[in-house]
C-alpha cells in the first residue's frame, strides 16, 4: 500500500484536532502558518524546476509544474473539474476532492475551511509571489472551490512537460506536509508540540498501520525546501 491523497489530508487533520483541543487560544494561528510554510515550500519547488527547464514563472508553467498526480481514477481523469475559461483568465471550478471527504470524514470541516483557504494561495505564493491567483470559493461552505489565474492566457503558453521531471510521489508528499506541520509545532509549542506530534503519529499508526507510519517517518533529513535530483525519482 502507498500513501496517497486521503493519507495527506489525514495528517494535516490530524494536527489541526490536537492543536485546537492543546492550544485553543493560538491553534487556528499557528495551523494557518504550518499550511502556508508547507504550500510556499511546494510552490517554491515547482519555481526551481521551472527555471531548471529554462521556463518563465508564469502560470503556464505553474499549472505544467505540478508535482502530483491524482492516485483515484475519477480524480485523474479530472471528472471532478470544471474548466471555465483559459484566456485571459484562467478559471476553474473544483465539485468533489479527497481531501474534503477525509475532513469531513473526521469531522473536522472548519479545518478544511481554514486549509482551503490558504494552501493554493501559499503555493502560488511560493512559485511567484507577483502572479495574481484568487480564491473566490471553497467547496466546505459554498458547494464548489473556484479558482481564477489572472492574465494567465494558457491557450497561448501551454507547456507540454514531461512527467517524471516534475512529479513526486506521494509519500514524498506525505512527508512534507508531516515534517513541515511537525517542526512548526514543536518550534513554537516546545514539549506541548512535543506531545501533539505524538499524539498525529499514534493516530496515523491506529488508522493506517505501523508501517505506514515508518514510511512517513524516514523523510526526517529531507530538505522540502530543494528539489531532489532527478536519478532519486
């Protein structure tokens, strides 16, 4: 079994419940900035792989760049998005998500809420903070998440990018976003992060198993803020 979009959305869950019930004063603050630390960290990565391939940073390359791919069929096939338009703006609209579903699945919908509304910012922030990408709604409250990428003129600039310089696997993914919450938490919090972390990793074992939680373990040395070379895809 390989860790993927439910996994992700577990972890992120994870720490938002134990940071609200230990921290209810400074928890929603302190989820807000571990999302946002982890999506300008992707963003970022996308931006150095770009610029690797002699691209501009624009949102041609943005949307060429992404590094990952859906594991779910119906979500790879893109049944579950609606492109409105690609010139001069880019807008689309998001009906159905993985991460939303393993939220609510937990009960937690005010933190898909507040990761909703962060996280594509942060990472569009990381990529190239002077492109305009606006979220007009996300799917917990008004049905549907929209999207708009300003001037992004895609039918012009479309890139075709070859996969396996851009995509990561989601156990990679898995342990950026564990390692990146995990070191804010403890930064900030000391022995009570301390314990929050414990306290995700025992959820995560109980849900998914011993071994999965190893394989998120062993990202503990990577650095999120480079791109691994190419021969360790």
């Amino acid at each position: 079994m390989e860790l993927n979009e439910r996994h992700h959305a577990f972890i992120s869950a994870s720490f938002y419940q134990e940071l609200k019930e230990k921290c209810p004063r400074v928890g929603n603050d302190i989820f807000v900035m571990a999302t946002q630390r982890y999506g300008e960290q992707r963003g970022n990565r996308m931006a150095q792989r770009v610029l690797r391939d002699g691209k501009k940073l624009d949102f041609a390359a943005y949307l060429a760049y992404g590094e990952w791919s859906h594991t779910e069929k119906y979500f790879a096939a893109q049944n579950h998005t609606k492109i409105v338009s690609k010139s001069p703006d880019y807008r689309f609209v998001i009906y159905e998500c993985p991460w939303q579903q393993q939220y609510k699945k937990m009960g937690l919908i005010d933190g898909a809420c507040l990761y909703c509304q962060h996280i594509d910012l942060a990472i569009a922030r990381g990529f190239n903070p002077y492109l305009t990408f606006q979220v007009k709604s996300t799917m917990h409250k008004q049905g549907k998440c929209e999207f708009v990428m300003k001037d992004a003129y895609i039918e012009e600039k479309g890139y075709a990018v070859d996969e396996s310089r851009a995509k990561l696997p989601f156990d990679y993914h898995c342990g950026h976003v564990y390692w990146t919450f995990s070191a804010l938490v403890k930064s900030i919090l000391g022995e009570t992060g301390e314990k929050i972390c414990a306290n995700v990793n025992e959820r995560f074992a109980r849900e998914y198993g011993e071994d999965m939680l190893q394989l998120l373990l062993s990202y503990q040395d990577t650095d999120f803020n480079l791109i691994p070379p190419l021969t360790d895809r």
